[in-house]
C-alpha cells in the first residue's frame, strides 16, 4: 500500500476507537438505545466471536491468538500486496486502506479487551435481526465492495485483449 493511503487506515482506526470507546463508557451491555424506531439501534455487545458470532460459544485459551494471527496475517498480506501494486490503481489503495483499518480496529479491541466491541444493531420489527457489527466490520465491508469492484473494473481490458 502506498504511504499516502495509511491515512486512510489511521481514520478508520480512530473513528472505530472512538465510537466503542464511547459505547463502552456510556452504555450497559444489557441496555439498547432505538435511534429510528424498529429498525436501527445502539446495543452493546461483547463479542468475543468472529464475525456474526461465530466461534463465541468456544472457551479455547488458544482462540484470542488463533484469531490474533488470522488477523496479522492479513495485515501482513494487505501491506504487501498494496505496495506491490500501481500507485494508479486509486480505488485498489482505498479499499486496502479502508479494509485494513478495519482489521486492525478489531484486532485491537481482540489484543485490549479480549472480545470485540459491537453496538449497531439493524433490525425490521420484531421479525428480522442482523448481528451486531461495529464501525470496523463496516470498514471491512465497504472495503472488500471496493476492492470487488476494482477487481471488475480492472478485468474488463484483460477480456478484450483475451477475446482477440
């Protein structure tokens, strides 16, 4: 990843440290505040899963390193691969910039407290609840779409050259 982008990945990580440190001063872990009445909701939640929850049900002592270094490693494998990559390739950099930001919000909150902060809570009435999600499994989202779509946008000229 070039320089620049680091920027980037540093907004990301104190917009995240920010939101669940105040998550974490003014809320309860039991308490919910409705924002737009039954659909989106702050709810504290400590997860000490993986994404949706999964694996939180496992009481490893080994878990928080396992997760720790799936984490680093792709760290290590974003850095790289983004410095390796054309300057030119702006929406590339972006999206590694944003998805690493995210990563590392997560694997902080893993290496502080043991469990990562999660407080949005989408939900339509009483039927539908999607997990709660955090500021940096956001980031992580929004950056994979992007990296997606720079993937798609980059393909197109490789399928015209192979088709000739």
């Amino acid at each position: 990843m070039k320089q620049k982008y680091y920027a980037i990945t540093l907004f990301v990580l104190l917009l995240d440290h920010l939101t669940k440190w105040a998550v974490r001063a003014k809320m309860d872990p039991r308490s919910a505040i409705e924002l737009v009445p039954n659909y989106l909701s702050l709810s504290y939640v400590q997860n000490s899963g993986v994404a949706f929850g999964m694996l939180a049900d496992i009481d490893s002592v080994w878990k928080p390193f396992m997760l720790g270094s799936i984490a680093l490693v792709a760290v290590v494998v974003i850095v790289v691969y983004g410095s390796r990559m054309p300057v030119t390739r702006k929406l590339l950099q972006v999206a590694l910039a944003i998805t690493l930001g995210g990563i590392l919000g997560n694997f902080l909150d893993r290496i502080v407290h043991g469990f990562v902060v999660d407080f949005i809570e989408f939900h339509i009435h009483d039927s539908f609840y999607w997990p709660n999600f955090n500021v940096a499994d956001s980031a992580i989202t929004i950056g994979i779409a992007l990296l997606l779509l720079d993937t798609i946008k980059n393909s197109e000229p490789a399928q015209e050259v192979q088709s000739q």
